[in-house]
C-alpha cells in the first residue's frame, strides 16, 4: 500500500486550552505521522480562502472568526490510507455524534470548536497542504 498524505489544523479551541500533545497522542497512536508542523495565527482572507467552499453556508462568518479567533496549528501527516484514517480517529463534525475514542467526543467543545480539521478526499488533501506549506517544509 503506497503512503498518503493530508492535511490536518489544530484549531483555536485547542491552543487555547494549551491541548495541542494530546491532540498530537491520537494522530501518533493512529499510526500516522507528522511529516510539516508550524503555528501560525490565519489572517481573515487566509482562513476565508481556505474555507471558500463552505462560503454561501450560514455558518461561513462565525467559522471564519472562530478560526481567527488564536493560533492554530497546522500539519502535513503522513500514513497508509492517511486521509479516511484521520478522519476516523478525528470523529463526527459534531462532537454529540462522534465515536467513542475520537478526539472529537473526547476532546471538541461543540459542533464548531471541534478541535481538528482534516481533508476529506485526495484532490483536496493537496490544495490543502499547498495552501499552507512550500515543498521544502515538508519532510517525509
Ligand atoms: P473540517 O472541514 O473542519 O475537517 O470538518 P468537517 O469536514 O467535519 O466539517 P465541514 O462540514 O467541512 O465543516 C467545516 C467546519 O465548519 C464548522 N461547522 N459549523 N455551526 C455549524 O452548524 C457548523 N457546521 C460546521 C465546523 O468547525 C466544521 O469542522
Ligand atoms: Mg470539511
């Protein structure tokens, strides 16, 4: 099986509580490994573009101020099936329909503090990473 990258943000509500480790311990215990990392607080054009497909969504203003709102940190990981495995261990969007074990019922606060970002399919698992990391700040 040929390893897969995706994009992973740790987003405010995790800095705030000073959770990024613990975050990190399920993205390590799930096998995958992070292969970019930096912290960065997103401008609101950056974290606009970046969600410019949820943009005729209600919710589209109060995701892009809560994802200004601190610092986030964003990844590049790496692993076998490495997108549908992040999204596993990340959970439901919503933290109330999320499994046992997730990092969002355990750890999200609600429907939209809800911890962690991942990509959700290849084509856009590579916009992604593009987005945020340059070739050489990524070590694989
Ligand atoms: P993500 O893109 O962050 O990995 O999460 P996702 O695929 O599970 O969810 P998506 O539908 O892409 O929504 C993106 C983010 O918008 C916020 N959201 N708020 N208030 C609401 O009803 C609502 N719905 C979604 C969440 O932060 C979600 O992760
Ligand atoms: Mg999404």
């Amino acid at each position: 099986m040929a390893l897969e990258r995706t994009f992973s943000i740790i987003k405010p509500d995790a800095t705030r509580r000073n959770i990024t480790g613990k975050v990190l311990s399920y993205i390590e215990g799930a096998g995958l490994r992070v292969i970019a990392q930096k912290r960065i607080h997103m401008s609101k054009a950056q974290a606009e573009g970046f969600y410019a497909v949820h943009k005729e969504r209600p919710f589209f203003g109060e995701l892009v101020e809560f994802m200004i709102s601190g610092p986030v940190v964003v990844q590049v990981l790496e692993g076998e099936n490495a997108i549908a495995k992040y999204r596993e261990v990340m959970g439901a969007t919503n933290p109330a329909n999320a499994a046992q074990g997730t990092i969002r019922k355990d750890l999200a606060e609600s429907i939209e503090a809800n911890t962690v970002h991942g990509s959700d399919a290849p084509e856009t698992a590579a916009q992604e990473i593009a987005y945020f990391f340059k070739d050489d700040e990524i070590v694989g």
